[in-house]
C-alpha cells in the first residue's frame, strides 16, 4: 500500500480507483489496512444501516452496546430516563410556569383551612384567594406546618392610615391582612401571598398583599423554621370565620 501513489500514475492506472481514492490510503502499512479490512460490515461497527428517518439519534443502550433512538415528536426533547430501553426517550420539554397543587380550589369556610401534602418539588409557593369573605371584616393569619411554635415574625402596612405596624418576633402565625365582611366590595378579599424557596433548608419569607374596595393590606413575614413547607393554613379570626372565596395554591418552577 505504499506504492499507492504509483499505482495510480501508473499507465494504464486501475480504472475503479481514482488516484485521489488511493491517496487517502499512500503510507498505510498492510497490518494496518487488515485491521481496517475486519472492521468495515462486522458486528463490532456502527454501519449508517442502524438510522431508518432524519432525526434518529445513536444511542448506547448498554456497555459496547449501541442501539437506534428513532427522531421524536416536533418539539419534544431529549431526556434521561434510567428506565427507558436505551437510557434516554423524547419527552415534551417542561412548561415551567404554575401547576395548581390543590386540583380546583378549596373552598374556604370556617374559621381555618389547610391544604396539605404540599410536594417540595417547585422553587416557589404562590397563594391565591379570591372572592373572600369573613364575618366582621376579620384579620386573616396563617401558619405554616401547623406550627404552633413561636417563630413568626412580620410587619404589615395600610394604604388607607399610610402607617406601619409592626408585630415583632415569637409570634405563633404570620399576618395577610384584613378580609371584608361583605361582597358587595369591588374586587373582593383578593389575597396574594408568595413564599419563595419554600424547600430550602433556610428561614422562610412570606410576602403577601391583600385588596378589597378601597383598602390594601401589604405584609412581610419570616417563619423561623428550616424544614421544607408541606402544609399552609388560612385563619379568619371572627367568631363565624370565613363565610366564602377560594384559595388556590401553585408550584412555581
């Protein structure tokens, strides 16, 4: 194979192989080319055979194994999954946005609510209430884990006074703000309450601003507890408690 540059130049010159052909090859030594020769169609190589469509994917679906992904569905993406034949599928790529942990709302009624078996598996908690009503315009608190504990802390403001309020700390729930007594407000009892990085192993913040008619109520508060948030409750403090809304909680990716 070394002469293959001679080969060719040489007249007449092997009419099925171009000169540029045996170029590739001019300086190969035959123990080389017999190992080349073994390897092209046997078992051990990747022939372009193994992908049928545009798209198909090479894949190694064991150790010195190697099997054919075949293309996936428009706009899906590639995912690892240890269960799948070959270790990877198509998947549709992650919306991220909100899911709504509580399938439909909970009505809220009573003088508290909880939804539990909150999964730890968003970055943030994000709390809606709408449409709230309570007896006696009520002050609405909350607690986190049913923790009773005095690890509470917040400070609350009122558009209506422009004046703050601060609570200090060893409180035993958080502070949303006040609920109206009656639906015939505009917008009514609409509560929004944040709780970002409710997983982490750290203090958590919970933000929230309440709105009804008029009137807002925006607070701040810190709950002292590392443990991951697996439950939220809702009080109305009056006698009758809440008397009607909803709250929504979302995961937020």
């Amino acid at each position: 194979m070394t002469k293959a540059r001679d080969i060719a130049s040489a007249a007449p010159a092997p009419s099925t192989v171009s000169a540029t052909e045996l170029g590739y090859l001019d300086g190969v030594s035959s123990a080389i080319q017999t190992q080349i020769d073994s390897k092209i169609g046997s078992a051990s190589a990747i022939n372009p055979t193994i992908v049928d469509a545009k798209g198909d994917l090479i894949v190694g679906s064991a150790a010195d194994t190697v099997a054919r992904l075949a293309v996936g569905t428009n706009n899906h993406v590639l995912t690892a999954d240890s269960a799948a034949t070959n270790g990877v599928k198509w998947a549709a790529a992650s919306s991220g946005g909100m899911t709504l942990i509580n399938t439909g709302g909970t009505a809220l009624s009573g003088q508290q609510i909880t939804v539990s078996s909150i999964p730890g598996t968003y970055v943030n908690l994000y709390i809606v209430v709408v449409a709230a009503v309570a007896s006696g315009a009520a002050n609405t608190s909350f607690r986190l884990n049913t923790d009773t504990g005095s690890n509470y802390t917040y400070r609350a403001t009122k558009n209506t006074t422009t004046i703050a309020r601060d609570y200090g700390a060893g409180l035993d729930r958080g502070y949303i703000g006040l609920c109206a007594n009656t639906s015939s407000y505009n917008n009514i009892g609409r509560m929004e309450i944040t709780i970002p990085r409710y997983a982490d192993t750290a203090y958590k913040q919970v933000l929230s601003d309440v709105n009804f008619g008029d009137e807002w109520w925006s607070s701040s508060n810190s709950w002292n507890n590392t443990a991951a948030i697996t439950d939220f409750t809702i009080f109305a403090d009056s006698a009758s408690g809440f008397t009607g809304g909803t709250m929504y909680v979302y995961g937020v990716k």
